[in-house]
C-alpha cells in the first residue's frame, strides 16, 4: 500500500516533510507525506521519496487530516439561511479553511420549504463545481420541538408533511444529515429517511429517554451539539442526553467553545461515550472568519465574548472555529492532541460514511490536510492537493 508511483502525465508527485504526521491511526515523526494529484499516494521514510518530487518542507509542526464540520451555518460574514446559493457556500468554506477545515456540511436551519429546496439546490450546484469544501449539507429543522427551539423560528417547525419527506427522499445520493426531534416523527419515517441513505441525528428534541431509544431503534445515528437544545439527563428521567451517552453506536456532536458546554460536561461525555462517537462541530456563524454582528430571521445577533446571543439572552449558534474548538479540547479539557485531531475530522468522516474516502492520512483517501504549528494554529491547508495559506 506505501509503495509511491510516479504519476502519469503532468502532475508532479509532491512529497510534504518535516512535520509530525497525526494520521488518524498514529503519530509519526520523521516520515514523509506523499501527494499525487487529489489524493495520497503514501507515506514513506524521507529516504525513499523519489527523485521526481517536488519537496515542500513543512519546518516543523503537524500535519493532520483537514477538519471536517457537519455543522456550519456560516462564515465569512455570510449565512446560508440568507442567500442559500453557491457564492455563499464558497464565502463560508473560504473563512473556515482558514482555520483547518477543509470539509464541511453548511448548515441550514429551520425556515420555510422554499429555503431549503434553494439550499439543496445550492449545495448540488457547489458540488458540480468543485467549490472546496462542500462536502454536502445538514438540514437542521424543521420538525424539531417547539420547546427546545432554542433560536429556530418557530412559524416553520411542524411534522414532516408529504411535500417534506420527497424533499428529504429527494436528498438520495447527497451526503446529507437531517436533524429532527425523534417525539416528533413517527419511527416508520425515520426508518425511510435512514434507508434513503440519509445521516438522520436527534436534536432540538424533548424526547424522553424512551422516545429517543425508540428513535436511535428507527435509524437514528447520531445526535446534534449534544446537551444542548435538548433534553436533560435526570436521575429519574435521563432524557435524550442519558440515551444518547448510553447508546454506544451514536454518534455526538459538541460544540467545545466553553460557552455552549461547560468544560467538565465535554469531559464526562468523552469519557462516557463509546471511543470513537464523540466529534467536534463549530454551529459557526457568519463571524468566524469576519468578526461583527450579524442578522438572524431579521433579528440583530451580537457577538460578545465570543458569544453569538439574541436581544433575550438566547445563544444563537457560535463564533468557533474548528482549530480553536480543537486547542479547547486539549487545553480545557484535557483530551490528548491524538484523540483530539480525531474528533475534529476521522469520526465525523465515519459518521458521514466517508471515511473510504476522508479524514484520515492514508494512501488512495483524499489529500486534505492541515499544517498545524506546536500552539495548534494553521499554518496551511490542502484541499484534494492544492495547497492555500490563511
């Protein structure tokens, strides 16, 4: 599998060296990243590099696989509920490469039937163009529960009616994830969405821990920003945060901008779930990437301390980032740099069914990665090969 061939026609083999390599599986110091073209081609000791490669030295660092985020609303000033079209999802990927992410679902959040067949519209388009860094789209809302909207406009939430489930079925062939409150959509549903080959995830949900099993038995696979929007483990009522903590074979998302979750709740949720389910998202909003306020359903959104809130308090998605969530979960909360880069692109890849193609560093996946300096900052990005600096 490590053996590296000299490509054909003109595409130069780049060998990448001089880093710590984090491939997903293993730490490796000392050995070279080989790229031909959009993928990888192996990783070798520096002495078997090719003479017809073209060396980039790194000059210390690691190298990882790029992020991936199933959960971008916005970046670069922009929202995708806004102007769901393709210069929109080429803004919010731009801002978010920045800081490591070199894949990403934008992010749609509860609104009316005619946005959201814009916004599949848009990602397919993106799609057919290459923009870099769409890898497909959540569609977060709207059959979620009114009580545990957070900021989700209420006048779109309702059960999945007929013109909603050929919409979602319409989805087939599209990575995409669908989050909905599981009390709320009858398991047949569900079962439906899932054997489309939709990520179906529970959030925005009051479901009791039963409700929740009931769904986690339907099809669903993962759960949106855990402990948020959502309810409450209990003693006597555990809720959807027990189920989803409980269930090893769900995923979890969470949003590790010590604002979202306390750091001590992101701590017992990694060492409660099965290794491998817990992933990072960002939730991030047009700031990241252009600090400022910003509108949200005609509503004024302030950023303050790193906070994205509503006139009434309500936290109304993130200013985070995937490197800064990914410095948080080692410097907050312990989780080793290892685990860590996992979180943040290996497991929502094996959440999405992609890891045969992304989020890790391994010979015929996809050559997406980020060059981390020792503080965890970026210091480049490769997207299918291409190379950018911040």
């Amino acid at each position: 599998m490590s053996h590296a061939h000299s490509p054909a026609g003109n595409r130069p083999l780049k060998a990448l060296v001089n880093a710590t390599l984090h491939t997903g599986d293993s730490a490796l110091a000392g050995a070279a990243l080989l790229i031909d073209g959009p993928v990888i081609a192996a990783i070798v000791p520096p002495e078997a590099i090719p003479p017809e490669a073209e060396v980039t030295d790194l000059g210390g660092g690691i190298l990882a696989p790029g992020f991936i985020d199933l959960q971008v609303n916005g970046g670069g000033g922009a929202l995708f509920n806004d102007t769901p079209d393709v210069p929109t999802l080429r803004r919010i990927a731009e801002a978010h490469r920045r800081f490591g992410t070199t894949g990403l679902l934008p992010t749609l959040i509860t609104d009316s039937a005619e946005k959201r067949a814009a916004a599949v519209a848009a990602v397919r388009a993106a799609m057919a163009e290459g923009v870099p860094g769409v890898l497909g789209i959540h569609l977060e809302g709207p059959h979620i529960a009114p009580e545990r909207r957070g900021v989700h406009d209420a006048r779109f939430i309702a059960p999945p009616d007929a013109g909603d489930l050929a919409l979602l079925g319409g989805l087939s062939g599209l990575p995409a994830l669908v989050t909905l409150a599981p009390e709320a959509v009858p398991p047949e549903q569900i079962r439906r969405l899932a054997a489309a080959g939709l990520r179906v995830a529970a959030g925005h949900s009051a479901a009791t821990w039963a409700q929740a099993k009931a769904g986690f038995a339907a099809g669903i696979t993962g759960v949106t920003h855990l402990f948020n929007a959502m309810s409450p483990l209990g003693s006597r009522e555990p809720g959807m945060v027990g189920a989803a903590l409980e269930e090893d074979g769900v995923w979890c998302g969470i949003i590790v901008d010590g604002h979202h979750v306390h750091d001590a709740s992101v701590r017992l949720a990694w060492k409660a779930k099965a290794c491998g389910r817990l992933f990072l998202v960002t939730d991030a909003m047009p700031p990241v990437g252009t600090p400022g306020n910003f509108q949200l359903y005609g509503e004024e959104i302030r950023v303050e301390d790193g906070r994205c809130v509503t006139a009434d308090g309500t936290l109304a998605g993130s200013a985070l980032d995937m490197a800064t969530a990914v410095r948080n979960a080692v410097e907050r909360v312990g989780i080793p740099l290892d685990e860590a880069l996992r979180m943040a692109s290996a497991y929502p890849a094996d959440f999405m069914g992609m890891a045969g193609r992304r989020g890790r560093l391994r010979p015929g996946l996809a050559a997406d990665l980020v060059h981390l300096d020792e503080r965890l900052r970026v210091r480049a990005t490769w997207i299918s090969g291409k190379m950018a600096v911040p």
